[in-house]
C-alpha cells in the first residue's frame, strides 16, 4: 500500500478531504475519488461524496486552499478504498437519534419505560408519528 498516494487534505473552507492523488504541480493536485470525512452522531469517521450529485471522479484541488496534507495510513487507506470502490453498494446508514439512544439504553441496562425520571423524557425523543413533519 505504500504505492498508493491516497493522502488526507485539511482546507482553508473546513473542510476535510481524502483522495487518491494522481498528480500534483505547483499550483493544484489532481485527486480521484475524493471523500470528505466527518465524525457522525456515535463517534465514527464517516465518508461521504465531494460532490455527491456528480458522476465525475476526478477534481482539481487548488494548493492555495490546502492548509495541510498528509499521507493516511495502510488501514486508513483500505477503508477508503473499500469504500470509493463499493459506496453504491454497501453504503452503510447512518443511525437515527432513536437508534442511538436505544443501543445506549440497551447497552447499559437500561429501561425508560420502567423508570419513573426518565419516562417522561424518553417519550420527548419517541415520535410514533409516521407522517412527515412539515414546517
């Protein structure tokens, strides 16, 4: 894996990119695949499209808008891959408020329905409405 330059990009926007660099001058970096990494709702780092409603691959990344770049390591690099590869597929949901809130509860033996304090609190977060709410 040391071959393959996929490198992690912090930008001037706040921005955080990953991508396969295919070539780079004094001026820009032409990167494949770029994903933008954020933490989601439990703690993970989550990839997600650049430009998610564009079939494009490749992109132009100005160097005056790269703070700085970094090579990503081995195990970093085959989660990227697995994903730039496979995202149409295996694209994996991000939980719901609720289905977090459930695996905690769960997760530490909890039961709101039997406690009296949380009761009222939990059935705040509990929406057993199917209809969409319109605002």
């Amino acid at each position: 894996m040391k071959d393959v330059n996929i490198r992690h990009f912090k930008l001037t926007s706040g921005e955080e990119l990953i991508g396969l660099v295919q070539h780079s001058d004094d001026h820009a970096f032409v990167i494949e695949r770029p994903v933008t990494v954020k933490l989601n709702s439990i703690g993970m780092w989550m990839y997600s499209p650049w430009f998610p409603f564009s079939e494009k691959k490749i992109f132009k990344l100005f160097k005056r808008h790269v703070i700085n770049h970094v090579e990503i390591d081995d195990e970093s690099k085959k989660h990227y891959i697995n994903y730039s590869v496979n995202k149409k597929e295996n694209a994996e949901r991000t939980p719901s408020f609720n289905e977090v809130l459930d695996k905690i509860l769960k997760e530490q033996n909890i039961d709101p329905l039997h406690d009296d304090d949380l009761i009222d609190e939990y059935d705040l977060y509990q929406n057993t409405s199917k209809e969409p709410t319109i605002h």
